[in-house]
C-alpha cells in the first residue's frame, strides 16, 4: 500500500480532496504557512485539527514570506517543503488540483509563451493529482452535499494575481462544453508529451554529454528539446529562449571553449561531444 502526504491548505479543494478518498491510515496532512495572508496562523491550526479529525498525522512548515512576496516564490517554497516531506517519508505527494485549475493554468502558459509544453501543465509525475477529472462546480456540490467546512483565501478575490483575473473572466464567458473540448486538448497534449519523453529518454540515457553530431543533424525545435530535456535532467533546467542562444553559440564553439549556463554549470565543447561541468 502506498503512503501519501496530502497538500492541504484549509480551501474547499483540499478539504474535499481530504473527505473524498479512502486514504490509508498512514496519510500525513501537510500545510505550509507561508505567512502571506493575515489569517496564515488560523488556516494552519484549522488544518491540524482536521488532521487529528480524520485520524491523520499532521505536519507544517512556516515561512513569513510576507505580504509582498510574489505568487512564485511562495509556490516554490511550497513545494520544496511538500516534496522534501514526501521523500523523507518516501510517500507520495497528493494536490487538489482540478480541471479548472488545469484550464486556467494552460491560459496563464499560452499567455507567457512557454511553448508547447504549456498546453500540458502539471506534467511532475512525482505529484499525484485525482481531481483532475472535476470541475470546480462538482467540488462545490461535493462539498454541500457532505456540509464540508472549509476556510476562505481572500487573495482569491484580489484582481493582482493573472490567475484571478482569468478565473473570473473564464467564470463569466466559458461555458461547459467550451471546457470540455480544452480538457480534450490538455489530454491529446499530455499524451504527446509522454511519446515525446520516452523518445528523449531513449536518446539521452543518463549521459551527462552530448555528441556534437547529434546537435548539428537535426532541425532547431528538435535541438531545444534535446538540449532543455539534457540539461534538466541533471538539475540545470533553461528556457526555451535561453536553449535557443546556446544552441547559436555553441555550434560555433571550438573544441575547449566553454558556455556559461548559470553560476553553478557550464558546458564544455570536446572534439567529439558537449560536456556538462560544474565549476
């Protein structure tokens, strides 16, 4: 039987999320308070009582980040706290993630230019997501249905955020089969997506090089990829923008000359390959 840490934040989401399934005895509730919201305290001790109501164990991180800090900080730091739980405990990562949030989250990319990969958020496969197939509208019935208690986030209303912004724009123009048919989209995508990263897998392996001849035969989209998907995997992720200067770069290069990706990691042209290096 798996073993789950559940991202709980005291919404209505994650409180579903928490009565909807049959999770083992074993789960672990974890909240992060980022101290960001005036009732940060009173949203983390609302989510450890519910804890101890569903029997579960309860685990919290605090980080007052303040009320200026940005919409991607705060995530980060998150996440880096429930991922860190999650391995520690060698559990599975759960979020309450819904279709809305998929739909929002595929504007939000489009709108930024993130590519292809945009069109297939969510695509960590170490986070479980099991309310991807509902709407926010089935949660707020679930919700009635079983007179679930939940806190409010106030920053949902607050128009700074691009996210709120398209929610309510989306709420009032999209209708049901609208969202259907981008749901279809977001699937067709997340499946392409899957191909595309066992292709790369088979083509990279665990390597930390690249042969050059590999770089030079093929077209310049397929280069980004190939050089993005290497790089992350050895924990130096680039943009799409930044992939395609290196790739102008490097091609260049003669053997011995380097390329500065960040402060930590260059790349190292030999006679016949691309070496990753760590100064």
């Amino acid at each position: 039987m798996s073993k789950y840490v559940l991202a709980i934040s005291g919404g209505i989401d994650s409180v579903a999320l928490l009565d909807m399934f049959d999770w083992p005895t074993d789960t672990i509730v974890a909240h992060f308070n980022h101290g960001i919201r005036e009732s940060a305290d009173a949203d983390c001790l609302f989510v450890e009582k519910l804890a101890r109501q569903y029997g579960f164990r309860f685990e919290s991180a605090r980080l007052p980040l303040g009320s200026d800090c940005s919409e991607e900080l705060a995530r980060r730091c998150r996440y880096d706290f429930l991922k860190s739980l999650a391995s520690k405990n060698q559990a599975t990562l759960v979020t309450a993630h819904h279709a809305d949030d998929c739909i929002e989250s595929m504007a939000i990319n489009i709108l930024r230019g993130t590519g292809w990969r945009g069109i297939a958020p969510f695509g960590d496969k170490t986070i479980f997501r099991p309310m991807l197939n509902l709407t926010k509208a089935d949660i707020y019935r679930y919700a009635a249905a079983h007179q679930l208690v939940f806190r409010q986030d106030q920053t949902n209303n607050d128009d700074e955020y691009l996210r709120n912004r398209l929610r309510r724009l989306f709420s009032e123009r999209m209708d049901s089969d609208t969202k259907q048919q981008l749901l279809q989209i977001y699937q067709r995508q997340v499946n392409l997506r899957q191909d595309i990263e066992q292709t790369l897998d088979a083509i990279l392996g665990d390597e930390l090089s690249l042969l050059c001849d590999l770089l030079d035969s093929t077209k310049s989209p397929e280069n980004v990829e190939i050089l993005r998907a290497f790089l992350s995997r050895h924990n130096c992720p680039i943009t799409r923008p930044q992939a395609e200067r290196c790739l102008q770069e490097i091609k260049k290069f003669t053997p011995g000359k380097k390329y500065s990706l960040d402060k930590t990691h260059f790349l190292l042209r030999a006679k016949y390959n691309y070496r990753l290096v760590e100064r």
